[in-house]
C-alpha cells in the first residue's frame, strides 16, 4: 500500500481556499472532457499545466460537475438514494436503454457541454517525475468546456498534438507514484500508455482518463481525512467481519477509510461521477458544507449511513443472482500486458 498523497496544506485547510488556477482574475478554467463514443452524461473533465521548473513538474486538474445545490433538495435525494447510480444497456444499438438517476432536465443545466461556463468541484495537485502527488486542493468554482470529446478523439490527440502530450505523460506519472509500486519506470509507463499497436486510441483516452479520475478519487480521500464523515471504496480481503453478508473478496463502501486492495491505495472514494453515482452526489453536498464551514447535522449522517446501506445491498444482491460486473476504476489501467495483476477482478465491484 501506498504511505499517503502526500498533502501539503497551503496555509490552512486545503479545502477551504480556492485554487489559483481558478480564481485567477476570477475567469473560469479552460477544460476538456474526454467520454464514450455517445456519451449521456459527461459529469468529469481535465487540464494539465506544466509548470516552470529544473524538472518535470505538471498540476493537474480533475473537475466535477458540482451537484451540490441538489444536494438539499428532499424529492433529488430520495430519488439518488433509491436508484444509487444511473444504467445503461446496450448503449449504441437499437436495444439502447438508458435510466438515469438525475431527472433529464437537471443534467442539462449541469453537464459540462462544450462552449458553456458550469460550476464544478475542482481537486488539483503537483506532480512530476521525483515529485510525488503533493499540494492537493478541493475546491468550487467555474469552468469553461472548450471540447467535449470521444475517447478515440482524445487518444489520438494525446499522442499527436502538442497541447494534449501533457495528459499522457501525467497519467504515467500518476500509476508510477501512486499504483502500489507496480511501475517503477514512468517512462516506460508512458511508452506503453502511448503504444498504438498495444492500444487503440479509444482504449488510450479511455485509459488516460481513468488514470487521472483514480487518482483524483484518491486525492480526495485524503483532502476528507479529517473529516467525520464520508464515504469510502474499500477493498481487504482480509477483513471478514462482514462474511455473513458478503464476501471479504468484493469491495464495497464504509464509512469508515480503509485499504483498497486492488488498487494498492490506502484510502478511496469517489467524487467524480456525480451524475451517475450516489456516493458521489452525497460525498459533493459533504464537501460544500465543509467549504461553507458549515458543521455536519443529523441528516447528514442518515444520508451518508443511507447511501452505504443501499450501495452494499446492491453489491451483494447483484453478487447472489451472478450479475457482478467488473467496474474499471477498481483498478489502474495495467502499464504492460499483465491481466496477472488483476486477478479475481471479476469478483469487485
């Protein structure tokens, strides 16, 4: 397991200041999204930064679309609880069938659509080659969406148009400082990232984009550290104090912050997926209270132990009636041809 992120606070809470990135002369930031071939929801987006300095260094950005007015609307709530995420089925064909868990006209006023400023939840940090992810900072602000584009658009940029080279190279980063010591070399990491005869370019966008979400999610586990509540991914194998109710093999959520096997992470949770998962929508409404410096009330924590109970309900229920699916940010986008690493993979969720 990882040791930690390595936060350095920048003169106080680090949730509560505003990261210059976005505040400078109050303009929003410029970001892009990169999704699925016929994306419903584009709820997650990037910028990368290389920064001045005698060596490799980047900031990287991850950006959410900020949810948290929803978050005291009672009708929205009951409705993200009860469905916990939104599904898809056959997307692209005829058979198509979409069921989101946010009303459509709520999603269109918040999804990041290119050309249109939206507010959104910002977690940013340093990263370079002998820089560790440090510095990081959860905050709100604007955005502007300059591109929302498809996984095989973004992968074909990151290995051909300069402003984009950026993104691939912070992903090798991120799995060299972060992936449980599973890639030692980052240069190697990017080579393989990049390889167009190893990956297709949507499989590259897609892979670049998940490295920089899992890394955000992390981030934010740990900006949370000193919170009372949140909710967390966790992974242990080892752990059986809930055997009876399901199997110590898959991963589910808790309250309370603990390893995450798979990823070789020490703590995890998602943030970044607001419009489609539930942990995430609850854990945005958590953060702005936190920003607000608001203290935490009764029905936060009955959301919070809400959310949990219904997430892990669905994990085991899915696992009896053999429905378990493999959910790809429970694992680093493997550096090299090496499905070893992801054994028993069908098992988490």
């Amino acid at each position: 397991m990882v040791d930690g992120f390595g936060i350095a606070p920048r003169g106080g809470p680090n949730i509560v200041l505003l990261d210059a990135l976005a505040s400078e002369h109050d303009q929003p930031v410029g970001i892009i999204t990169a999704d699925c071939s016929d994306p419903h929801e584009i709820d997650d987006g990037l910028a990368v930064e290389a920064l001045p300095a005698e060596k490799e260094l980047y900031r990287v950005s991850a950006f959410a679309v900020d949810t948290s007015p929803l978050y005291t609307d009672e009708d929205v709530v009951r409705q993200v609880i009860r469905q916990t995420e939104s599904r898809y089925e056959n997307i692209g064909t005829s058979m198509e069938g979409y069921d989101p868990m946010l009303a459509q006209h709520l999603i269109r006023r918040r999804h990041f659509a290119a050309g249109q400023v939206r507010d959104a939840l910002v977690i940013a940090y340093l990263i370079g080659r002998d820089q560790p992810p440090t510095d990081a900072t959860l905050t709100f602000g604007k955005v502007e969406v300059l591109e929302n584009l498809r996984y095989d658009d973004f992968g074909q940029r990151c290995s051909k148009q300069e402003q984009y080279l950026a993104f691939g190279r912070t992903a090798a980063l991120i799995l060299h400082h972060l992936a449980d010591g599973r890639v030692p070399d980052p240069d190697q990491a990017h080579h393989r990232i990049m390889q167009a005869d190893e990956h297709t370019t949507f499989k590259r966008g897609s892979d670049i984009n998940q490295i920089h979400m899992v890394g955000a999610n992390h981030a934010a586990a740990w900006i949370n550290a000193d919170s009372e509540l949140g909710i967390y991914r966790v992974h242990d194998p080892t752990d059986g104090r809930f055997a009876e109710i399901m199997s110590p093999k898959l991963a589910r959520f808790s309250a309370t912050p603990g390893p995450h096997n798979a990823l070789g992470l020490d703590r995890y949770m998602r943030v970044t997926s607001p419009l489609r998962r539930a942990e995430d929508f609850i854990m945005h409404g958590l953060f702005r209270a936190r920003f607000e410096g608001r203290k935490f009330t009764g029905r936060d924590r009955k959301l919070v132990a809400a959310a949990i109970q219904k997430l892990n309900q669905h994990i085991a229920s899915a696992a009896f009636h053999g429905t378990l699916t493999l959910r790809d940010e429970d694992f680093w986008v493997p550096p090299a041809a090496n499905a070893a690493t992801n054994q028993g993979s069908s098992l988490l969720r």
